[in-house]
C-alpha cells in the first residue's frame, strides 16, 4: 500500500481533479480519498461577500433599528438529567 499526500484546489464546479502517476498498469486498485478544508486563507478566497460589503453596509440601519418584539412566555420545560 502506498500513501499520497498533496494540496489542491477544489474547482468552481466543485469538483476535485487528481492526478497520480504510477508505476502500475493495467491494475485494479482501492483508492481512499480523504479532505480537509483549510483554514487559512493562504491566498485563496474564502469569502462570496462582495469586496468593502461589510465596511459599506455596517451601521445602515441605526437611525432605524430592528425591534423584536416580545416572545411570549415559554412553556417550562422537563428539568434534563
């Protein structure tokens, strides 16, 4: 059994293309694939928001702020164990 381990970028299709070059042919084999999304951004962009989104959009509604109104009494619940 071999281990490949590699980065790579998912597509904007969504899919993952690999590709492993062996010394096998003509065989049948178990591949086992498994992923790990990164945290850090790494260069990549992780965000759909639309540049400056937030800068421009924060604070858009203080001269007319969402209320929530009351919720009612909640029913009491069973104390959990």
């Amino acid at each position: 059994m071999k281990s490949v381990s590699l980065k790579s970028k998912i597509g904007i299709d969504g899919c993952l293309r690999v590709n492993i070059s062996t010394k096998i042919k003509k065989k049948h084999v178990d591949v086992l694939v498994i992923y790990d999304v990164q945290n850090g951004t790494n260069g990549v962009e992780t965000s759909n928001w639309p540049d400056n989104y937030f800068a421009e959009t924060y604070g858009c509604l203080s001269s007319d702020p969402i209320k929530r109104q009351s919720q009612g009494k909640y029913p009491d619940r069973e104390q959990l164990l």
